[in-house]
C-alpha cells in the first residue's frame, strides 16, 4: 500500500507534503503533485499537512477518487527519470 494524491491538488501543488516526506517520494506535475507508488514507505507524514486534504492511503481512498490510484502509478510509467519534487 501506499498513499496517494488525488483531485483536490489539481493547480494547487502546495508543497507541505514535500517539506515532511523522509524518502522524497513526491514529484511535481504539470497540474499537480505525485506520490511514486514504489518510494512511498506508508509512513503518512504527508497526509495531516495536505492543507486541501488531498492525501489519502491508498485502501482509504474515497469512492469518487479511486482513479487517482491508477493516475499517480501512470504518471511515473509515463514519465521515467522524473526527479522528486524540491523542497522549499
């Protein structure tokens, strides 16, 4: 398992997330942020701070969000060699 960020980070990317995340598993999109599914050790430093609640374990994930799980994988499928996002 690990956490996943979904719709309410689309063109907000507020990056409290980045700042608390130990193992740099959160890279920058276009339109928001990503968690890379194989980095992401679930230890949810990241889920409090998301001040738009953007941030959900992945089995927590509400109904209406579920594809948000499939777009954070695809977006590292389709984007090899991106780097994490900088922190502050």
């Amino acid at each position: 398992m690990a956490y996943i960020i979904a719709e309410p980070c689309i063109n907000v990317k507020d990056k409290a997330c980045v700042e608390v995340c130990p193992v740099d598993c959160i890279y920058e999109g276009p339109e928001m942020l990503y968690i890379h599914p194989d980095e992401c050790i679930d230890c949810g430093a990241c889920e409090p701070v998301c001040p738009v609640k953007a941030i959900f374990a992945e089995d927590e994930t509400p109904a209406n969000w579920k594809q948000y799980i499939e777009i954070n994988k695809k977006f590292f499928a389709d984007n090899p060699g991106v780097k994490p996002a900088t922190k502050a």
